[in-house]
C-alpha cells in the first residue's frame, strides 16, 4: 500500500506536494479548485494525509482519510475529474447515491467527480483515494468522434460508474506505480520527458477508463439507493436553517414518513441512525464556528448546545479532542480564556 510521508514546504505546477494534517477542514482545502467541505461522521481525532503530482494541467492525487466523512464540491466546468480506492471499500459508503461499490470478474468501480450539479461522498474510515484532474477539451482532443461523445456522457454529471476490471485495475497499479516511484524520486518531474510521458500515460488511462464506462454503463448503470432521496430530502430541510436545532420528530414531521421509514433510510444510506447525523452536523457547525467565535461557550450556543458539559463530552467522543483545545489550537496558543 502506498503510504504518505511528511509535509512538504514547496508547491509548484510541475511538483511533487504532500501535506498531512489533523483538521478536516484543512484537508478539504489542500485540493486546489476543488471547492468542497467536509463534515466528519465517525468518532475518534482526525488524520488526514495528501500527495499530488501537476504536470503541466493534469493533476494526479492521493488522498487519505481516517475517518467517516461527508464531502461535498464542485469542480470547474472546463476540468474532467474521476477517481477510485486504493483498496477494496470496507464499511458504509456512498458517492452521489450509489453504494454498489463490490465489483465482479469483469468489472470494477471508479467515480466521476465533475458536472455542473457537483459531488457528495459520504466515505468509509480508513479510506485512500486516488485521482486525476485534466482538462476538458484537451481530453477530448485525444479522443475520436465516436469516443468524444462517449465521455461527454460519461463526464458530465458526478456519478459512480462500472468499467472493466482490467481498466480499474490497470488505472488504480498506475496511480500507485506513480505515486510510489515519485515518494521515492520527486526529482523526476525536474525532468521534461519524463513529466511529459507521465502526463500522457494519465491522460490515456482517463480516456480509456471513461469510454469503458459509458459501454459498460449501457448494460447496467449503478443505480442510486432507494432511500438516497428521503435522506437528501432530510438533509435539505436541515440546511434550510442550518443553525437552529432539527429533531427527528421535526423531520418526521416535515417529510411526512414514520420514525421508522426514516430510521431505515439512514440506516441503509449512511449507516447511522438520523439522530446520530443530526448530532454530528450541529457538532460540525460548532467546530466551524470554533474559528471565529471569541469563546467555546458562544460557539456552543450558536448551534443549540446548552449544557457545555454535555457538549463538551460529545465533541471530544467526536474529534478526539475538548473544543477548548481546539479554540486554542486554531489561535496558535493556550489562552485561557476559551471558556
């Protein structure tokens, strides 16, 4: 398995960049363009670790987490994105709908990250993402007539797709080959051959990656979970008030289904219960807030908390850590004025 090293102080177009880090937050940003958040979902402190190689617009990365996450972006319309595990999916997962991660003898799974409505993953623990970024029109430039309008298919709205196995495979040992030989040697992209033949070898993978899927998506296209919908009708009517406190009961209520439809969905879309979900987006809203807020206990109240004890116990059972040592964090010292 590939591994992250440590950070690295230099980014450049044509670099070899790896960065880790403890907040969620952070970790969102290091994909630059990308315009995305994350929210974390499972317990336990975070850890986050990236490394990405730019040759000349294309972009190739690595990207792993530790925890349960929910990430949601948008990409630029002139840039085609798609991506796949390093290892097999091992626990709750779900890209844009579509949980039928499990390939058979003759295909495999990777996501298409672009489109003008953008991506939503919720992800597993532990998971390591491999990826490419490469523009649009150049990409089709490579392609033949019959395969341009293939891609455009495929390529236009985030989705998990089915491809061959040999081409995930083939795809998922390149970005690894990759990656490898480059933690190893950064230098090499100091060399313009060799930045060009890596370049076209990601952009061949891409293009044969993405015409494999639009056959192979023809036959049986991976369909969204039936409950994918309640849980994102549920989740638009939390969004509507993000900081005033929703409860089950509320939601029941709005959408008009039983406690126990709504339990089902959420436990088969994300694999918690929506109290659960509930808890974690408010303590998320609070962690953001923790940023700007003068105190922890203003932080707390602005997302409903009202007993800081019992705030403070279920942040820490979240993030791995009391909300006052992340105030203090966040502002480089340990004032002691966080309460």
């Amino acid at each position: 398995m590939f591994t992250l090293s440590a950070p690295s102080s230099l980014v450049r177009p044509t670099a070899v960049h790896q960065a880790a880090t403890r907040d969620i937050d952070e970790q969102a940003a290091l994909l630059t363009g990308w315009n995305q958040s994350y929210a974390q979902l499972s317990a336990g402190a975070f850890e986050g670790r990236i490394a990405e190689a730019w040759l000349d617009g294309v972009h190739l990365f690595v990207e792993g987490t530790s925890r349960r996450l929910h990430q949601h972006g948008a990409l630029p319309g002139d840039r085609l994105a798609l991506g796949l595990p390093l290892a097999p999916v091992v626990g709750p997962a779900v890209f844009c709908g579509a949980s039928d991660w499990a390939g058979d003898v003759r295909t495999g799974r990777f996501c298409t990250f672009s489109g003008a409505q953008g991506f939503e993953f919720f992800t597993p623990e532990g998971l390591q993402m491999a990826g490419m970024e490469i523009d649009r029109d150049e990409l089709m430039r490579l392609a033949t007539p019959d395969e341009q309008a293939l891609i455009a298919r495929v390529g236009s709205t985030a989705a998990l797709h089915r491809a061959s196995h040999d081409r995930v495979n083939g795809l998922r040992d390149f970005m690894r080959g990759a990656f490898e030989m480059l933690a190893r040697e950064p230098g090499l992209l100091d060399n313009p051959a060799v930045r060009s033949q890596l370049r076209h070898a990601a952009q061949s993978n891409a293009l044969e990656m993405l015409v494999s899927a639009a056959h192979a998506d023809e036959e049986a296209p991976v369909a969204p979970q039936r409950h994918w919908a309640l849980v994102q009708q549920a989740r638009a009517q939390v969004s509507q008030d993000p900081e005033t406190p929703v409860t089950v009961a509320a939601l029941c209520a709005g959408l008009r289904v039983s406690r126990r439809t709504l339990q089902a969905a959420f436990q088969d879309v994300l694999g918690m219960a929506p109290a659960a979900y509930l808890r974690a987006e408010r303590l998320a809203g609070a962690r953001r807030a923790l940023r700007e807020a003068p105190t922890v206990t203003e932080a707390a109240a602005q997302w409903g908390f009202w007993h800081f004890g019992h705030f403070a116990q279920d942040y820490r059972r979240l993030f791995g850590e009391l909300p006052s040592q992340t105030w203090r964090r966040l502002r480089g010292g340990s004032d002691t004025t966080a309460h």
